[in-house]
C-alpha cells in the first residue's frame, strides 16, 4: 500500500490515510461507499457517533468481505443523545458490529465533562478494558492537551484536526507541539481549498505542482498532508478518485512546493 503505517506512542500502528464516512448519510448508499474504499485499498475507516452511520459503516466492512485484522476502525465520542462514553463505546460497538475498535477519539473538548482529567481516565478505563485498542482526541488545542497530559496515565495517541493550506499557519504550533508529545496528527478537510474555497490563493501553486507531476489538485493537497507528517481523512463518492488519493502518496513534493503552498494558505488570513 502506497500510504505508510504510522506507528502510535502505544506500539499500535495506523494506515495513514482513512476513509471518512461524515457526509455519506445513511442507506445502502453508505453501505456501498464503504465496501467500494475498502475494495480499491483503503484500509481506515473513519466514523463517528454523530454521524449517525456505524451500522452503515460495519455493515460496509462486513461486506467488504476483509476480516476484522485487516480494516483499522476509527470512531468518536460525540456526546450524542446526552449519552455518557461508557455508554456510548458499547452503542458503538454494538452499531459496527465489533467487539472494539482500533481508535477511539473524545470528538471535541467541549464534549470533555466534566473536566479533561475525568473523562480522559474514562477513555483509559475503555483501553484497558480491550473495546478500543488505542484512545485519542480530536479538535484539542494546545492547552487542551496540556490539561490532558498532566493528569493522563495513557497519552492520546492521535489529535484528529482540521489541516489544509489555509490553516496551517494557525495550526502549525499545535502540530509541533504533538510532535513533540509523540502524538499522531489526522487531517480532517484537506480538500478545503478545492471544496469551499475554490478560487484562493493557493490555487495557483497547487495547480502548477499538479501540472508539472500529471497529478490531480486532489493528489497535491492529501501529499501536502503526507508532507506535514499527518494522516490524511479524506472521503469521495468516485470510485477512480479514491484510486487518485491513494496515488497520491507516490508525488514527489519539493520542499519548495511545500513552501509555495505554505506561502500561498498564509496569504489567505
Ligand atoms: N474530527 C472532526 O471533527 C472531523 C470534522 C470533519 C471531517 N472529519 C472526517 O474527515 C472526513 C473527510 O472530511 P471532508 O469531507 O471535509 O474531507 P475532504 O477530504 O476535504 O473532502 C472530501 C470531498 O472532496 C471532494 N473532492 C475531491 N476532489 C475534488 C475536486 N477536485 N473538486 C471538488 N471536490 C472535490 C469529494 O467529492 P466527491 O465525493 O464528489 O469525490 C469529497 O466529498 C469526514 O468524512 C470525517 O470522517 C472529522
């Protein structure tokens, strides 16, 4: 596979990029959506409780036909129907239709009730108990995880945020400061730039690096991700698209595309 395993602070490893299920609904449409990453490579899943599609999203791993091993699932606490995450895990659980999932993320820190300390001694408790093989965060930002690691017996083994051009400037300290911690960064809405801001500034160099490699806009901005040493969470509805995202690890990217790119998403604010 194109996109390497990136090894987690607590021996587990990842694919790096994953398949993501928040905007795909719910019916067979999900279902297949599913089936249909997981037959062109994709080995990530990621979902959440607030997407309202586990079942759909177990359902399209069943089909797949993979077995258990061979998909890393992703899902989150999101805090949904005012359930607590004891709670929430084993719905979860029970809606992939799993005996544990390989990552498990609070999906906020507003949803961290009531303090960091407690709810992350809840996600420990969720890991030595075998229902998630590893637990992080998503959307904490420094101090979050600076509440977090001072009373955490387990660190979070991912931090699952948003990462494209235009906001790297603003997240670049909280991507050192995982690095640092040894904490995994996931990217969420890489594709920003194409999706909900088309015409900005960093098209012009992620169109001129496309050009000059025969590569999709798509495929620069999930190398950029790859580039920042993050996982990327992407999701399409096309078949040959997935296909181009997984490509899209093999792109050469010159420090100076990175930094053209970088240059560009800067200009933006
Ligand atoms: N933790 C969090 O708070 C959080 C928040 C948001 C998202 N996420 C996760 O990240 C996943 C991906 O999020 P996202 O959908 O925002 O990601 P994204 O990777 O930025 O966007 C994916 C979308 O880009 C479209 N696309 C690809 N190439 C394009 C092009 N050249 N022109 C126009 N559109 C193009 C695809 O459409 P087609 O289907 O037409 O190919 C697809 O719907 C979610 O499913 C979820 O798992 C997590």
């Amino acid at each position: 596979m194109p996109w390497d395993l990136v090894k987690l602070n607590d021996g587990h490893t990842m694919p790096s990029i994953a398949f993501g299920t928040w905007t795909l609904g719910n019916g067979q449409g999900p279902i297949d959506q599913v089936e249909q990453a997981l037959s062109v490579g994709f080995e990530h899943v990621d979902t959440a409780q607030a997407y309202r599609n586990e079942a759909e999203a177990g359902q399209g791993i069943k089909e797949s036909g993979l077995s258990r091993s061979d998909v890393f699932i992703t899902t989150k606490y999101s805090g949904t129907g005012g359930l607590d995450v004891e709670t929430s895990i084993d719905n979860s659980l029970k809606n992939l239709g799993v005996s544990y999932v390989d990552l498990y993320l609070i999906h906020s820190p507003r949803l961290a009730t009531p303090d960091i300390p407690t709810i992350w001694s809840k996600m420990e408790k969720i890991k030595a108990d075998g229902k998630a093989k590893s637990i992080g965060v998503s959307n904490f930002q420094v101090q979050h995880l600076e509440t977090l690691l001072n009373s955490a017996k387990v660190k979070p083994a991912a931090n699952q945020i948003l990462l494209h051009p235009y906001v790297y400037k603003s997240q670049a300290p909280l991507l050192e400061y995982c690095a640092k911690n040894n904490i995994v960064v996931e990217a969420y809405s890489a594709l920003i730039p194409l999706t909900h801001q088309p015409g900005g500034p960093v098209d012009k160099p992620v169109n001129a690096i496309a050009s000059r490699l025969s590569a999709k806009p798509e495929q620069v901005l999930l190398a950029w991700v790859k580039a920042k040493g993050a996982v990327a969470v992407t999701t399409s509805s096309r078949k040959d698209r997935l296909q181009s995202y997984l490509s899209a690890a093999d792109l050469e990217l010159t420090n100076e595309d990175i930094e053209s790119i970088d240059k560009a998403g800067a200009r933006s604010s």
